[in-house]
C-alpha cells in the first residue's frame, strides 16, 4: 500500500481546503475590522461633550425627541445663534405646540424659529439643512442632536453642504463614560445599530451608490419649512 497522502478532497493541500482556510481568514479579518469599527465609534460618541460658549451663525436640531428641541432652543435664546431651525417635524405638528413643549416665548418663536416638514431621515435633514442654509447664506452652524446620532448626522450633513463650517452640539442623555452602557441591552441595541448604519452611509459613498433625497416632497406635498411667526 502506497504511503504517498491522499490528493482527494479533504487532503491537506486540496483546493476545497485551501478555499476554506481563505474564507476563514477572510472572515476572522472582517470580523476584526468591524469589531475594531466598532470600538472607534463607541469612544467616538462616548467622548462628544457639548462645548461652552460656542456660537455660531445659526442653529438646526434634527427632530427625534422633545429633548434636543429644547436644547437648541435653550441655545438659542442665548444667543448662540442668530435663527433655528426645527428639521424633520411631522406634518400634523403645529409651532404652537413645539413652543408650549419648550416653554420658550412666543416672541422668540415668531421672530427666530422655522420648522421644516420635509425631511423623512437623516438623509433628508441633511438635505432640508442645507437647502435653508443657502437660503439664508449662513457659513457656520451649530448641530444638535443625540451623542449617538451625531457622527451620522455629520457625515450626511458635510456631503449635502461641504462648504459650511458644522459645529456638533451633542445632547447627552446620560453619561456613557461613566457607565458600563456595553452591559445594558438597550444602549447596545442603539449603539450598534447606529454604528451599523454609519457603515452602510460610508460604504453607500464610496462605492457610489444612489440615494433618495430623504424628503417628503417626492412622495407627497407637503409644507415647506416655515416660519413660525406664519
């Protein structure tokens, strides 16, 4: 009986085994870079703080809990910005209704708040944004929205305008550096989807793929944004 090894499938230098030892490889490097993708991200928001006494030439909050409007009309009221805009508001929601949430009077409201109607996303914010920027030819504005939506928000909002200067205002719900967030199911949930979506919002760029315009106007009329005092 010949000792040479068997050449069948399964042999050592099969090419059914080469192929799988490159997909493992393969694998375990996906793996490592997403898992090192992720650990990136997680610092990255976990480290966003609001800075102090910023100002910039105008304000937008990106809609998503009564939250983040009260604290870009906070900001607002002093004087960090010159106007705000409200984005992504549902059609059925009134600007009477924002300003008895917020408590802010409703001087300020008629003479410094719009509210947009279009945006479906966060792709559509982006695009709601820039539309009302170049209306109003601002070059730098404050970006609030919540820690973890922050980094997605930037990126659709500095490729819809490059040009103007995006200030992050980020609203913190709680303290994730003092927490272990890693052990709570919902904070997880959050953060890796988020993460997961700022992958696909990466790769969606790169490799040119096509996008919506994220706006309601495409499906169905809607209210331009406008301002409260209307």
């Amino acid at each position: 009986m010949s000792d040479r090894p068997s050449r069948g499938w399964l042999s050592r230098k099969s090419r059914l085994r080469r192929l799988a030892r490159r997909i493992l490889l393969a694998s375990l490097l996906v793996i490592a870079i997403v898992a090192g993708g992720f650990l990136w991200f997680a610092d990255a928001v976990t480290s966003l703080k609001a800075p102090d006494g910023v100002k910039a030439d105008a304000i937008v909050v990106l809609t998503g809990g009564y939250q983040r409007i009260e604290q870009a009309v906070g900001l607002l009221r002093d004087g960090a910005g010159q106007r705000l805009l409200i984005s992504g508001a549902h059609p059925s929601t009134t600007p009477n209704q924002i300003r008895k949430v917020t408590q802010a009077s409703a001087d300020l409201f008629r003479c410094c708040v719009d509210i947009g109607y279009d945006a479906l996303d966060t792709i559509g914010n982006a695009n709601e944004i820039a539309r009302w920027i170049h209306d109003h030819r601002y070059k730098s504005v404050l970006v609030v929205t919540n820690n973890y939506h922050m980094l997605r928000s930037l990126h659709e909002l500095r490729r819809a305008d490059p040009v103007t200067d995006f200030v992050p205002y980020p609203v913190i719900n709680a303290d994730l550096t003092r927490r272990a967030w890693f052990a709570e199911p919902d904070t997880l949930r959050t953060m890796l989807s988020e993460y997961g979506k700022v992958v696909l919002a990466t790769l969606r760029d790169w490799v040119g793929m096509e996008r919506g315009s994220g706006l309601r106007t495409e499906e169905e009329p809607s209210k331009p944004a406008t301002s409260s005092s209307r």
